[in-house]
C-alpha cells in the first residue's frame, strides 16, 4: 500500500511540473513586460541546433561608468542589469553589478550572468537570449542583414524572460 501511494505521488508531482513548464511560457505572454533592445546579428548554422540566428547585444559590454559590482566577481556569476528607456522606447543598459538592484518607473531589471573583463576594462556579460529561431522566411532577412537590430524580449515578475520577435530596422547607432 505504501509503495502505491509513493509511486502515485511520484507521477502526479512530474505531472505538475510538467504542467508548470508548458504553462510558464503562456504566462510569460500574458503577464509579462515587453521591452525593446538594441542588438546585432550574424549568420550562423549548428550541426546540433540547426538554423538559427545567433543575437549578441550591445547591452552585453559594460563600461567602467555603468559597472557597479564588486572586484571578485567570477565567472557565470549572476549579475543584475539595470535597463532605462529612451524616448523612442528602446531599453538601454544602465547600470550592472552582482547586487541586487531596484526599477524605478520605467526601468527593468534583468539577470545576467558574467563572463570576463578584457584588457580595456570593459566587463562582458551575458543576457541569456543569444538563439532565436526564426521562420523560415525571417532567417535570411535576419542572417543577411550587417546593420543593428530591435529585438522584443518579455520579462515575467518570477524572472524568467524570452525573446518574442526580432525587427530588421534602422536605427541610429
């Protein structure tokens, strides 16, 4: 009887967390803040993943001036970032640092992880968004183009976040 009752509770708890992990995404569309961030992209193909276009922010290189955490910082550690509007709507990185940090008004947090400090003390991060699959007739548009681009990202208040869609455009650098 025991061994039943474990063997029932083992399967209604993967059927939770399964339930929670197909849900998540549909709550993230639903409950979430969409905020708009500069980025670049190039072509790139993945024996394992296939065609995607790989993003890499402008956001990701943080000077000295916006760069507020302590000396030891390691490697994949966490790292907040602070983002601001600008008048067109468009997130720009404000502050980093390994300290939990408050959004005031407009401005969103988000979770980082560090990478490394080059020779030009300038600190190098990463958001987590850097694969989007595109569709099929997206890709090349995407892939091809060498100018920045506006990429869509929603934020949920439970701190998960993805990207909802990348726009071709031309902006002011």
């Amino acid at each position: 009887m025991m061994r039943r009752r474990v063997f029932l509770i083992a399967v209604a708890l993967q059927v939770v967390i399964l339930l929670f992990m197909v849900t998540s995404s549909y709550a993230l569309d639903r409950f979430g803040k969409v905020i708009t961030i500069q980025t670049e992209a190039y072509d790139t193909e993945d024996v394992f993943y296939g065609d995607y276009v790989h993003l890499s922010y402008l956001a990701e290189t943080v000077r000295s001036e916006n760069w507020f955490a302590s000396d030891d910082v390691k490697s994949n550690q966490q790292i907040y970032v602070l983002f601001t509007p600008d008048e067109q709507g468009i997130y720009h990185l404000k502050a980093a640092s390994d300290r939990e940090m408050s959004a005031e008004s407009d401005d969103v947090v988000i979770m980082a992880r560090y990478r490394y400090q080059d020779e030009e003390q300038v600190h190098h991060i990463d958001l987590g968004l850097d694969r989007y699959h595109a569709h099929y007739e997206q890709q090349g548009e995407i892939e091809s183009s060498q100018e920045r681009m506006l990429v869509s990202i929603a934020l949920s208040p439970w701190g998960q976040k993805k990207i909802v869609e990348v726009e071709n455009v031309q902006v002011e650098p």
